[in-house]
C-alpha cells in the first residue's frame, strides 16, 4: 500500500483533472469530432488510478515487465486516454490538438501507433479479454506483481465477450486485474439496459465470481482510492471497481444529458464550457508511481527443436502434425503458448497441453475471449498459438481484425476444415477459413497438406510477425515430403512437371492430393498437367503462378473452401493482369453430413471431377495444347 | 395447466424413455458417428416435454403459427431430436438408421432439410438466441400463447452469445421462453467449468433476471415435469429449467464417464448397451398434446409504398436512403422489422423506430445476439432488417454464416463502410464486410451509390430469399440516378460509355464517385474510360462486364475495402476465364485515423489515384488502344 494521499494532494489533482477535462474539449473540438462526454464521465476514475500511487508505470520504458497496464477497453475515450498521458507529462499539450489528424499517433480510437496505448481497442467488449491475457501472463508465465486495469464502459457490457472474459478472469483466479466500469448510464443513442443501477452490474459479477467494489460517486476521488487500495488487497479474484458517473460530467449543459454522444463542441460552447471548468494552471503534471525494479529469474533459454521425422507415404492427419510441431518446437520458443476452445483432443493441441501444462490455456467454448488472451499475452512478448474448429474461428472474426491494429503475433490454428469432415454436417465445416484470414491487412495464411510441411509452417509461424494463419486437416493425409524440406512462407511446391503440361492445377492441403491423384490419371489417359501445392495461400508465389500460367494453357484451382475469397480468387487475382484463364472448383452450393469422399465428389473437388474439368478444357483448347 | 399425469403414464413414459436410448444408440452405432451420450443426457428432460402434454404442438402442420418451439441449442444431441420425432411417430424407425447419410434429412447436425428441426444448430451457442427471436415475435408481434423451448447443453453456457440472450430475454420480460439446461458435467475434452455445481448456474441465471427450477435428478420424470409446470407460471421472466443428468445416462460403461464424447459404440458395445437397456417394445409411441385452435387477428394488408423522391444532385447519404427506405416500404411489408445494436441513431434505422416503435427491436451491443433473433424472426415469418456498423457486423460472423443452414431470409445492412469514415479510425471501418458476406451460399451482397438506388435496393432485399447485405455510407453523396430506376439483383448500370473507351472502370458506393469524377478530368485529358456501378456485387453481372471487357483493353476495379474478396475479387473471379487483363484497387495497407478524401488520396482509391492509373495503362497499351 502507498501512502495515504493528504488533502493538498486531493485539490491539486481536482486541479489537474479540471485541465484534462480542459484538453479533453480543446482536442475533441480541434479535431470536430470524439467522444468528449464519454471522456468527462472517467476522469477521476483513471486520475484516481494514475496520480495517487496506485498505479505503477515507467513511461520511459513501456515495455518493462514489471509495468502495470491499462487498457482503454471503452476506447472511444481515447480524448482522455491521451490527456491522461499529457498530464503525466508524456504527451505536449499543443500535440493534443494534432488528435486524429492524419499524421497524428492519437488516432481516433487508441491504436499501438500511439506506443502508451496498451492494446488497440474501438470495437466495444475486447478490452476485457486483452487484460485477462496480460494479467494471466504476468501471473502464470511471467510471475510478476504487476497490476491491469482495463477501464470499461456500461454500455459494452452488453457484449457477450465481456462476460466470457470475466468468466475466464474468475476461473483462473486473476486477483491482479482490476475493471473499472465507468456506468454514466447513456449509450449512443439513450439510455443502458440498467442506468445507474450499480446493483445489476455488481449482482452479476459477484454471481460470475468477481469482488466488486462499488463507489457511488465515481467523481469522488477519495472514494475512487478507497476502492481501488480494497481491489488491490482482494485475493484469488478479479475487482470490479463499479462506479457511478455522469457522462459529460463538469459541463453543466453536457452533463447527464441525452444527445450529446461522439460530438465535439463547436467554438461558443467551447467557451461556455471552459468558462464553467474555470481557469486551469497549464503547467500542471501528475506524478505516476515507478514499478518495483526486481530481479528477474533468468529467462528460459532457447534449446534446438527436434527434427521432424516421418516416412514418406504414413498416413498422418496434419493435425496430428499440429499437435506434435508444437511439442517439438517448445524448447526453441520458450515464450511459445497455446490455448484452445475446449476441443483440444480435437484439434491436437492435447499433446502440448500434456506435455506443457503450464503453457497450456484451456479457454473453454468462448472463441471471442480466447481471441483477445491470445491478444494480450503476445502484446505481453509471448508467441500464442490458439487452436478450434475453424469453423469457429469465424466467432472471434471482430476480435482478430482488430488484433491487426494492435500490431501483434498470433497464431490461429483452425481444424476440421472443408466438407472433408464429412458427416458432423455443414456447422462443423471450416468453409470460410481462408478467406477471413486473407481479409486482414499484413496477414499470413498456410495451408499444407502433410504432417511434414504442417511441422514447418507450424515453427515458420512462431517466427513471423502478424496474425498467421494455419489450416489442418481432420483426415489422414499421406506424407509427401521428406523430413528436411523447406517450406518458406511465401512459396510454393512444383510438385509435378513436364515440358508437355496442357495446364496447371494449383490445390493446398486436403485438394492438393485429389489432384496428385487426377494428375496420375490423366497421365494415363497422355493428359500432362502441372501440379503446384500452394502451402502458402498468402503471402502467395504469384511468379511462380505466372511461369507456370505462361508455359500451360490454362490454371486450375481447386479447394474445399467456399469460392470466394479463398484460393481460387487469390490466385485468380493475382493473375488477373492474364498469362492464362484460371478456373476455380470450389464448394460452390450449401453442404451437407456425408462421406468426405462423397462431398468432395458431389461438391465438384475430387480427384474425378478434376480429371472431368481437364478433359473438357483440353478437348475446347488450341490444338497446339492438345 | 394440464392434467396431472398418472404413474401408469409415467410408467409408460419410462419405456418411451428407454426405446429413445436404444434408438439414439442405434442410429449413432449404424452411422458410425455422433454424439450418443450428449443425448442421452437429455433424454427425460426432453420426454418430459414432449409427452406429458406440457409440449404443444401438431406435427401435421409445424408452420402453424401457435404451434410450441423446440430449439435444440446443442445440436449434437441431434440423436435425441430424431428419436423424440419417431417417439411421436414422425419418423419411421428404420430411417433412424439412415442418421449422417447423405441422402438423409437426419443430419449430423439439425439443419432445416429435417422440417421438424426449428432452426439449423451444431456452433454452440447459438440457439437461445433464436429462440429469443420466436418468442420475441409470439409475444410481441403475434400476439400468440404459444412457448418457445431451448435445449442447452452446459459447457456452451461459456459462450458469451448466451449471456447476450439471457440478458436480453429478460430485457424484454420473455416469460413464454423456457431454457432446458443439460448440466451433465462434461464437456468434449473433459469437465466443464462449474461440473455439477448447479448453483453456479443459478446464481448467475438469476442475477441476470431469469426465474430458475433446479431439478436434482434430470432422470426423474417427475421432477422434470413439475420444474416445467412451474416455468408455465412464470410471469414477466423467462425460466431456465437448470437439470443435473449424467451424460451417457441408461448404460453403465458411458455414465459419467470421460473419454465417450462423440463417440459412436461398436458392435460389441451396442450389445452390451442394449442388453442393460433391457427388451423395449418398439411398438410404443408418445402423444404431443395439440396447440389450442385460435381465430387469428385479420393479418395486416400489405399497402402501397410511397415514391421514391430525390433531386438529382441532392447530397443524401446513402444511410440516410436506407432509413428513409425503411419507412417507405413498412406498409407493403407487414412483417418487415428492424433490429439495431444501439448505433440506430448512425445507422438510421432510427427513422423506422420512430415511425413503428412496435415493430423496432433495441438489441443493445451485443452483435451475435442480434443476428440469432433475427433468425428466430425469420424463421416465423418476419422480413428482419439488422444494422450496426459494418465493422462490428464481423462479430456475428459464426451466426451469420449459420443463418444460411437454417434457410431463412435476412437482410444485414453495415453502415460507416470504409476508410471514408474518416476521423474515428480503424476500429470502426467496415473494411471485410462484403467479403464476409460474399462467402456465403446463395447470399446477396449489394452497395448502392445513392439514395435512390439504396431505396430500391431495401425494396428489393425485402423480397429476396437467402441472406441479404446492404453496405452504406456515412458521408453524404449526389444522387445520380431518378426516382423510378429500377435496381434489379443481379445488375449493374454502364453510366459512362463510348466507342472510343480504352478500359472499364468498375466502382460501387462511395469509389463510383471517384470513378465518376475520374472519368471527367480524363475526358478532358482526351482520356475515354466507361463506368460501370456494380452496385449487386453477388449476384454479379458477369456478361455485362464481360462484354465491357471485351470492348475495351482492360478492367480496373476501385473499393473502399480491402483487396480480399471483395469487388475487385468477384470481378476478377467472374472474368478469369479472361476477356481482358483485371486490375484492382483497394485498401491495400492498415488505414488510420484522418480526413475521409486525405484517406482514399493515401490508400489509393481516390478520383487522382484512378486518373493515375488509367493514365498508366494507357501509356503501357497497345497503340490501337491509346
């Protein structure tokens, strides 16, 4: 516990919080946009945090370990995020008024552009989620005394993400992290669910396992103290700080008031409004408490992996290859985590979660949340690998896009891809994988089709920056590949070739060995085509495509995946400055429970329905090419 | 209240109970896969149900509208669903065993090509949420007695979607909505979070509004039938019926045990079953009580809509048209509704609310929510229109793309689309959104330029079947086309066109005025280019394009989206085969924080960046084509 705060120190930081809320204004209405009312209603909330001991932060060094952290997960507060940071003297006043300027880092919702903003945040109920990945890693890898605080909004507790998080928070004990919900009872337009009612929120998280601390005047910094030194003392659960507040607070004609959400004042109520804040002393600044510098243990050194050993032709599920590439690069990522939905016999993340315990996190059927601890531990400088159905990825879908904008590595494993699983039916089938994973700006996306080139993309993943993604296979695959191929990210494999080739067929994964096996028929039947294995969906060999674009007559691609967005239309496009036509088989009407091959077939993917779709382009093609 | 059941009844109801545990087995053994002990979990709860005249509902006709619900939230019990159906002598015996074939309705999941199934399930999750969307449209737009009933399995309880439900149900006082919670303590992978631990599930269930009945023993018939009594008297809430049960429950060797997840028994195993089962008279059969006959309220006329009134000219954003839409055509749609999540003031839909209070539904934050109860709608009958921001559309994504198994139609319109919104930043540009919804099968994806189109574009997905996108703009553009244009799905409009074009320049929403305006100063530069409005961007007008393409020397596609799947994608795709060489421009890199023109200017999708890059195709052009 620090020292008490002595009422000189109360007035004083009453002063600054009336020059944040001065900059909150200013910066909201130079820039003629945000959010300054939903700023207003939070400032002594986080004054209270920052300025009186509670917090412990090095501005100098954001990255020290022993760093509490904070999370604006109600991040359209961004006005006073960054008036927070000026007030300790991180941020020039007059570079408030650069606020979501092109050229500014104080973009409009906090991005990792601005280097104090912890985690990027915008799209409402993820904050939660990140906190509870720094809090865990601090506690269970890291096992440092550091705090989070996430500061959170009434309105987004309606997301059903934030009751997945505070459910994790409560079942893995986290007592080192603190919310603050900030319930000034309006959303954007009118009223929350519940108002100023504290008792709903504190009836809830108490019954999900949280203490909660209620502070019936959110705009009273002594009781905003009280709360926060009774959430430091809580133990073996989170704290929920649940205070009351007024949106707007300080300006009496924003105050409480409806309509005033995301708007800038205009330069006469700017006026009025400073006039009733009264003058301010600009040179104000508040003192942030310093972490304890500690000794930490010697981090875990770096030991080679194994090798990766499989006989060509076994038949291995590249999700087996999953499974068993993450225990084998464990000693070469010692920061390496992996966390699953709950269905980790499924996915085979089990074979780490046995021999790794403590680097396992089981995040039970909650896609969203797991998405968001992923978040938050690889912002923490660990390498998560985050394996479900791939089908279920698309829960987390909001979650993923926005961990781009926080500029961080995670890998996402997604299993029981394509109408290969066969008779669990359509909701279990992975068909828009590739596509949402392409979507993201930066993003990496892998698909092999042998438990070998699975173990080397699995260890090319831990390496690469972003958010990667990899693709397995529920079924058995014959291996292809010797153990010693290298499968650079970016590449692709010419697996079959002639000086006679009439086309290419470009397939990954499950469709790479339906057409190895249409390839044999056809050169049966004198057909010569390319095979190319297009591990890396993107980035993507488009030179290598073009070649072979430009040496065949035409390009085939093959994938069972939705057709839009996945392989075909990736490499569609990046050939559509045209050496060649491409064709794209794809699973192009609504699935059903059946036998893989069956699907596969009636899908128009398999082996016969390649063989098919090249004879009939041969017989329509230049006779140069027949 | 029902007549209370005599222990002859119950007697016979215990010998129905066990020929569904030999079915369940049956089926599950014959098709060699699904989830026999998820169901037999719930095997009293669900008699209890349907066979002691609690349940009404008449097979005969499962549209009718006062007909009872039943929802099967966890849709791997789906061996249950099937065995209750041929329990009320609606499905043959020997088309149990049919169960996962391909050519069987009897899915590995429910999907609606079983029509006693009332909504597609198999993503956890999901179901109350539909079933809040059927109670919801008995109690407030039909005006009907009937009850909507959910089977939830507890692990999917971690699912935040579930807490949206909850809390939402409560919101709107759905006492007609009953939820059946299997706590059986296993998950797939091993225990669940709170195991047997009823009160953990009351506690929260409680706190959240909901009446809750404990049954102790969810085997006991008795017990199950009075906890639904009970939920028949609930007044002003909904009820959880929360059930202990042993998952495996009725075979020794399964009961409680782990390791018996998803797994179907073999030969061997199915002997020893059934021997413990014990004879069953397979003659047996349970009566489902009928729904009480009512004389229904005159549904609504359906009346003229208004005219669609714009100047040429006029600045009107295009998500100003939708909500200005949205009034025009209630009349002609008496089941249209609108659904929003708390953004109806930016979306517009605010408009409808305010015309038809009684047909808008606040929905709060809590996107994935939203998306099931528009489904729940749908399924009985409604026209939903669902709008946030396009961005957060992304959270509902998993029961988006589920949506499509249940077959209903529902109409998703995504505001703020783009790096055009400006200031607020990335977080809440709608940058994957047609993408997402172009994955679909059989989905709609369209993106009007102005206010008229977008008013006949509401029109037009009013009427279609399927799952229906509508992507609007938050800035102001020119109306450029007349009121009575007609908009077909499917189409596309060449707005510029002459003899002398050296390329097609194709555009939708806020990009076609880019195109536009590139098109002028490029005439003056002696430059001839056609534009084409892709506003339908799936279904796509690929002759029309083709023949633009052929016409011309090359294609050149302009989004404010990124590269991926997108519009340039569909088109890319769509002229593969190739007429002329595709060249697009999107979003290419993580946009920022900043001016909506400096934006487009920086991401190169502005009028300059199109002029820039006709001007260098043209340069690199055959000369026929300069």
């Amino acid at each position: 516990m620090e020292e008490a705060v002595t009422p000189s120190d109360r007035d004083r930081l009453e002063d600054l919080c009336r020059l944040m809320r001065t900059w909150i204004l200013e910066s909201t209405h130079a820039a003629g946009s945000g959010h300054p009312t939903s700023s207003l209603s939070a400032v002594e909330l986080m004054a209270g945090l920052f300025f009186t001991g509670q917090l412990h932060y090095d501005p100098s060094d954001p990255d020290y370990a022993n760093n509490d952290r904070v999370i604006f997960s109600k991040g359209h507060a961004s006005p006073l995020l960054y008036a927070l940071w000026a007030a300790a003297d991180q941020i020039d006043e007059d570079d408030l008024l650069t606020y979501r300027d092109f050229n500014s880092p104080l973009e409009g919702h906090p991005t990792r552009r601005f280097e104090l903003a912890e985690a990027a945040t915008g799209s409402l109920g993820q904050g939660l989620s990140i906190g509870v990945g720094k809090a865990l890693s601090a506690k269970r890898l890291d096992r440092l005394p550091c705090r989070t605080y996430v500061l959170l909004g009434d309105s987004e507790m309606a997301e059903g993400s934030q009751w997945e998080a505070v459910q994790i928070a409560a079942h893995y004990g986290l007592d080192n992290l603190v919310g603050l919900l900030d319930v000034n009872r309006l959303g954007q337009r009118g009223p929350t669910q519940f108002g100023h009612d504290l008792r709903a929120y504190q009836q809830r998280l108490e019954a999900f396992g949280w203490n909660v601390e209620l502070v019936e005047d959110g705009h009273d910094l002594e009781r905003v103290e009280t709360a926060l030194a009774f959430a430091q003392k809580a133990s073996g659960r989170p704290t929920m700080v649940v205070a009351k507040t007024l949106k707007g607070r300080g300006v009496s004609f924003l105050e409480d008031e409806e309509g005033w959400h995301g708007k800038a004042l205009d330069e006469d109520q700017l006026k009025r409004a400073l006039d009733e804040i009264g003058g301010v002393d600009r040179s104000l600044r508040g003192e942030i408490a310093r972490p304890e510098r500690i000794e930490f243990a010697e981090p875990a050194k770096e030991q080679p992996a194994g090798d990766v050993e499989y006989a060509l032709g076994d038949q291995v599920a590249t999700r087996d290859g999953y499974g068993s590439a993450l225990c084998r690069i464990a000693p070469l990522f010692p920061g390496l985590v992996a966390l699953d939905g709950e269905v980790s016999n499924s996915t085979r993340a089990k074979a780490f979660r046995e021999e790794h315990p403590d680097r396992f996190f089981e995040m039970f059927i909650a896609e969203q949340n797991m998405a968001g601890v992923a978040l938050g531990m690889a912002l923490r400088g660990k390498t998560p690998f985050v394996s479900t159905f791939a089908a279920f990825l698309t829960r987390a879908f909001d979650q993923v896009r926005m961990s781009v904008h926080s500029g961080a590595g995670i890998n996402f494993v997604g299993s029981h891809a394509g109408v290969s699983i066969g008779q669990d039916g359509p909701s279990q089938m992975g068909l828009e994988d590739l596509a949402m994973f392409r979507l993201l700006p930066g993003s990496t996306v892998l698909y092999p089709s042998d438990a070998v080139s699975t173990e080397r993309l699995v260890e090319a993943m831990a390496r690469e920056p972003g958010v990667c993604y990899l693709r397995t296979t529920r079924g058995d695959t014959p291996v292809i590949y010797e153990g010693d191929e290298e499968f650079p990210i970016g590449g692709c494999k010419v697996l079959r070739h002639s000086d006679r080739d009439i086309g290419v067929i470009v397939a990954a994964g499950v469709t790479l060995h339906e057409a190895l096996a249409a390839h044999d028929t056809l050169r049966e039947r004198g057909v010569a085509v390319r095979v190319i294995d297009l591990y890396s969906v993107k980035p993507l060999d488009a030179e290598t495509l073009r070649l072979a674009a430009e040496a065949t007559g035409f390009v085939l691609t093959v994938e069972d995946h939705y057709p839009e967005g996945g392989l075909g239309e990736a490499v569609a496009s990046a050939l559509a400055d045209h050496p060649a036509p491409v064709f794209c088989m794809a699973v192009d009407h609504r699935p059903r429970s059946g036998e893989p091959e069956r699907l596969r077939d009636e899908e128009g993917i398999s082996a016969n329905a390649i063989v098919n779709m090249v004879s009939n382009l041969a017989s329509t093609m230049q006779p140069n090419f027949r």
